[in-house]
C-alpha cells in the first residue's frame, strides 16, 4: 500500500506502469528520471545500457547529448559534461569535436569552421598564437599554410601589399630582395 502511494504522489497510473513495465520499480528512483526530464525507456538507455548516474543525466542532456550519442562522446574522450559543453551543438561527429578540443575552445572552433577551415589548419594558426581575425584575413588571401604569412609579417607587408607584388609575379620567397630594390610593385 505504501508503495503505491508514493507511485501516485509522483505519477498518473498510466506513467507508473511505464516505469515498471520498464523496470523501474522504486517510485523515488524514479523521481529523479523525471526530474531530469527523461522518459521510462530513456531513463533506462541512460542506466541499464550506458551505466550512467541517475545524477548526472539531466547535466548531459543540458549539454546536448543524448543516451544513444553518449557512447560516441564518451569514447571520443568527452567523460564529463562538462567537457562536452558546447561540442555537441557544433553538429560535429564526437571524434572530429576531440580533435578540436585539444586545440581550442567550441566557441572558437565555431568561428573557424564557420569559415570553412578544418582543425588541421586551424591549429597550425592557434599553436602560432594568430588570432582567429587576423588567420581568416591570410586564408582569405589564400594563405593556407601559417609559415607564408609569417613571412609576410616579418617583413611588415599587408596582405594588400602582398597582393600586389603577386601581380607582378613577385613570390613570397623573392619578396623580400624585391622590396629592398624598390621592385616593380613597390608603392604602387
């Protein structure tokens, strides 16, 4: 009689033989599955399959991940909801959001995949301390590789400039010499 008292302090008949038909049988267990916004079959996804605290499953949930993504996250080094903040609404697959992760930020990753640029580039550019401005401006300018840029910041030419002595068919590798002897480009 207790028990099915504290069924109907928590749910209609009908939802209480959802939980038990599913294998939940102490109404106050249940109570936190409800809190967490989880229905009878999720709640037992999340446990039975995925051995997950009852706890914690209202925190990944809030971060995007769902019972049947959560292998995948958890696999791709993602143990903690916190960790996976931010990654699962990118859209990313978890093992191209790992790759990511170790370079930077999702908010920041955002940016650069927003702008086309893959985690492979992107991290040559971050590990060079660029700022993600100042890189999109070099790609933009057809700049893929960090180390053409670089030089191009050593010797202070703008992405303008440089533009220019292309014109001329000036490479990046002669550049320099051509600026010291006022090349064809040279304040143009």
């Amino acid at each position: 009689y207790e028990s099915a008292r504290q069924w109907i302090d928590i749910c209609e008949p009908l939802v209480a033989n959802a939980w038990l038909t599913e294998g939940f049988d102490n109404p106050r267990d249940v109570q936190s599955y409800i809190d967490a916004g989880c229905t009878p079959s999720e709640a037992r996804a999340w446990t039975s399959e995925l051995l997950i605290d009852p706890a914690l499953i209202l925190r990944w949930k809030q971060a995007g991940v769902t019972a049947k993504t959560f292998p995948a996250w958890r696999d791709a080094g993602f143990l903690t909801p916190d960790k996976v903040q931010g990654w699962p609404l990118l859209g990313l697959h978890p093992s191209v959001a790992a790759r990511w992760s170790v370079i930077t930020s999702s908010v920041v990753a955002e940016r650069w995949i927003t702008a086309g640029v893959d985690s492979d580039v992107a991290a040559q550019w971050i590990e060079r301390g660029i700022p993600y401005e100042q890189a999109k401006a070099w790609i933009q300018a057809g700049f893929s590789d960090p180390k053409d840029s670089e030089v191009l910041r050593r010797i202070d030419c703008s992405i303008e400039e440089y533009a220019r002595w292309v014109a001329c068919n000036v490479t990046i590798e002669d550049l320099p010499r051509e600026r010291r002897i006022g090349g064809a480009a040279d304040g143009q």
